[in-house]
C-alpha cells in the first residue's frame, strides 16, 4: 500500500511546432529536467513559450547586429536552420532557461518539508540560467567568456 501522490497524466505540449524553429514539447522538457508529473501542463507550457521566445529574440538580434559571424547555420526566412545537434543545443538552452524560470514555482508548490531541496536557491536559478547562456553563446560561436574586443 502506498500513501506517495499519483498525478493524473498529462498529456504534452508542443511549442513551436509551426515556426521553423526546433519544436519542444513539455513532455520531453520533463525527461530533460526531470520535472515531476505533479506540475501543471498548462504552467510548465507558458514558460517554455516565454523561454524560447527569450532565446529567438537573444539570437535574432545577434544576427541583426552581425554581419560576419563564426555561425555555421544559414537563415531561412529569418530562422536558423540548425543541423541535429545545434537543435539538441537550442533546446538545451530553451528547457535550461525555463527550469530557471519555474524555479520559484517549484519551490511554491514544492511537497518536501525536509531534505536538501534546492528549489528556491537564488544560487542555484543562476547556474541554470548560465547553461542556457552558455549554450546560446556556442550556437552563435562565440567562446565562454563575454569580453570583446573594443
């Protein structure tokens, strides 16, 4: 016998199945992430919709700027046409982003009283927002460090 919560299940959402860009879905985030079945569809959906929005706009307006990038991808209609594993890369980016996103969510409707939950750790929302940081600087080529040259 058990008393452990069993969720209904979900079924997933896709983002950005028409856009042209690397479709995600929510189910595939909670794989990635190991996000438990117990968080809302609905809720884990609009900020994977906010995150990858976040992410477009980053890269977008990296390509607005430059002219002569180390990117290699071409651009159809505005929109990268990334190979496997610059997709593997853009999603990994897109979920790292959100994770850190739902953070305080998490924590919010987190069910453990004890332990070493780090779900409303400022410290740890930081690194995962640096692995999508990091993982958008590798799509545009560019090294781990933000120093330029002036």
């Amino acid at each position: 016998m058990s008393f452990g919560y069993e969720a209904t299940a979900q079924n997933s959402i896709e983002i950005d199945a028409q856009s042209g860009w690397p479709e995600l879905s929510t189910g595939e985030f909670r794989d990635h992430r190991r996000i438990p079945e117990f968080y809302e569809e609905t809720v884990i959906a609009d900020s994977l919709n906010r995150s990858a929005l976040e992410v477009q706009q980053q890269l977008s307006n990296f390509f607005m700027k430059q002219a002569d990038t180390d990117v290699t991808f071409t651009l159809v209609n505005g929109v990268p046409n990334f190979n496997d594993k610059q997709q593997s890369v853009y999603r990994g980016a897109v979920y790292a982003r959100s994770h850190a996103d739902l953070m305080g969510y998490f924590s919010a409707v987190d069910q453990k009283d004890a332990g070493n939950n780090k779900a409303d750790s400022v410290d740890q929302q930081d690194a995962i927002l640096a692995q999508s940081n990091r993982s958008i600087r590798l799509l545009l080529g560019l090294g781990r460090a933000g120093v330029h040259t002036l």
